[in-house]
C-alpha cells in the first residue's frame, strides 16, 4: 500500500491591498509551516517515498539545506538511513539541523555542485539510492501539489510569484498549474543578484554556468538551472527577475512583522516583488505568492542582515 503524503495541506492567507507597493491583495501560500520548514518536504518526500517503495534501502542526498532536511524527515518517517552531503557554504547550525532530523551529514567541496558530485559516487559505491534536490520529475510532480491545494480551496489567482534556486519549484508550480487548466497563469521567477543562473541563461538563450554564488540567499545556489527548467518558458509564460540582497532582507522583515512568521532571503526574494517590482504585478487582480520558508534563518541572523544591508 502506498504512503500517505509526508508533506502538510499548508495555510493559504491573503494579505490586505496596502500590504505592498502593488497595491494588490496577495494570496501567500504559508510552505514555511512544512514540517521540514520548506516546500522542498513536498518533491523531496515524494521522491524518496517512490524510492523506498521500489526497494531503496539507504538514501544520499546532496544540499545547500533545505532539501536535506527535507529528506532527513523523509528517511526518518519512512525508516531508512539518510547521508546528505553540504558543501562547505552551508552554515553549521543547519547542519545540526540536518543531523539533528537524523541524518548522517557529510562536508565535501566549496559548491554545491561538488558536493552532488561526491553524493552521487558515494550512493554509487554503496548500491544505495541517490535523491537529486531538484532535478526529477517526480520532485516537480510533489511540489505541484501546492496548485493542487490552492486550486481545491476555490481560490483565484491569475499569477504565480515564485523564487527559483535550480528551478525544481518553478517546474512543481508549471506541472500544477498544467494539470488544472490553468496553463495561460504566468509565473514570475525570481532570483537574487548573484544567484541569477536563470535570469543569465534566459537572456544568453544557453544555459550559462556562474563561476560563483555571490548572493546571501545562498539556497538559490545553484549555479546552474536543471535543462527541463532552461527549457520551460517555451513551453509556458514564465517572466524572469532579479531583486537585490537587500530587497529580500527587507522582505522577510516586513513579512516576520506581518505574519510572525521566519523566512530565508532565498524566500524572501519572491515576497520582494510586490514592492520592488510592484509595476510587474499591475495587471494582475490576484496574485499568489509561493512562500517557500527555509531553515537558514534565525532572529539573529535576521537582525545581522539588518544592519549590513539596511
């Protein structure tokens, strides 16, 4: 018999027309309140879910935080060991958050990308099974499930805000959107400055490499976009912008004030738009803004971003 979904039914809020600069009543999709403390329980959970069904044993997981995490809880409800590997930009204190969850945490090389790489040997050297963060039809199929949650509340929206790392939200939110006939709803990508990897690849028409992650939402660091991703905007109307580090601090202050709710500047790039692009969203009536959550943030970090960027 197949498991129960791993991720929760999140809260879907609207927001008063004053909230923002756009002058627009904003649905915010709360996934900050996942048990892993992101969307990324959604895809990740499905995927190991399907894993463990088809005979998996022990999983391995490259992340920069959130989606290892997200398989720890994974691995620990469904009752196989976990090893995520980090590269040497994940902070300490989400790594305890990783082991803490229960899983066996490794550090290896200065990017993400190295640290997939030996991820991906390693499951390979130990027959075990290796989880992509965010490259894999099933990830996107569990992260479209938040349309899904929307769409069943009977709520209307006629854009979709969204922030994009290596884009497995982007193609989750695509996939929904797709499967409830809903695919004339434009998405709005959003990346931060020195994270853009999309943002570059869309305007060179190739998918580009950035030599390096510059940006402090450094869970949006990837350096470069999965193919499918690259590939979507030919298949559905999807915008790309780019907000400052300073733009997502000072969204996730005004939405911690707000909502007495934490966030990590890699979520609060996409609750950024309705102020700093707020032109973008004028000839949207109701606009539902994906909020991802993540767990690098603290009220101490919070306030040490405060004072460098604001």
């Amino acid at each position: 018999m197949p498991f129960a979904p791993l991720h929760f039914d999140t809260p879907l809020v609207q927001t008063a027309p004053g909230y923002s600069a756009s002058g627009k009543p904003l649905w915010l999709k709360l996934d900050a309140l996942q048990p892993s403390g992101s969307f990324k329980l959604r895809g990740v959970g499905r995927l190991c879910q399907y894993e463990v069904e088809n005979g998996a044993r022990e999983i391995f997981c490259a992340s920069g935080g959130n989606a290892g995490i997200a398989a720890a809880y994974a691995g620990r409800a469904l009752g196989v060991p976990v090893t995520i590997v980090v590269p040497e930009t994940t902070a300490a204190d989400v790594r305890q958050t990783i082991a803490a969850t229960g899983a066996n945490v490794l550090v290896h090389g200065s990017v993400f990308d190295e640290a997939n790489a030996h991820a991906v040997e390693l499951a390979r050297s130990r027959k075990a099974t290796y989880v992509h963060p965010f490259d894999h039809p099933l990830l996107w199929d569990g992260h479209a499930t938040l349309i899904d949650e929307v769409v069943a509340k009977g709520a209307k929206f006629d854009c979709v805000v969204t922030s994009v790392g290596g884009g497995g939200l982007l193609a989750g939110i695509v996939e929904g959107l797709k499967r409830n006939g809903l695919s004339d709803v434009p998405v709005i990508a959003v990346e931060t400055e020195g994270a853009a990897s999309l943002n570059a690849s869309l305007r060179a028409n190739e998918r580009i490499t950035l030599p390096a992650i510059t940006s402090i939402a450094n869970s949006l660091g990837a350096r470069q976009v999965a193919q499918h991703v690259f590939d979507l905007p030919k298949q559905h109307p999807i915008e790309s912008v780019v907000v400052s580090d300073a733009d997502a601090v000072a969204a996730c202050l005004k939405f911690a004030d707000a909502q007495r709710i934490l966030v990590e500047p890699a979520c609060g790039a996409a609750l950024a738009v309705a102020d700093v692009h707020a032109g973008l969203l004028q000839r949207f009536d109701n606009p539902l803004i994906e909020v991802c959550g993540g767990i690098g943030v603290s009220l101490e970090k919070l306030e040490a971003w405060k004072e460098k960027f604001l």
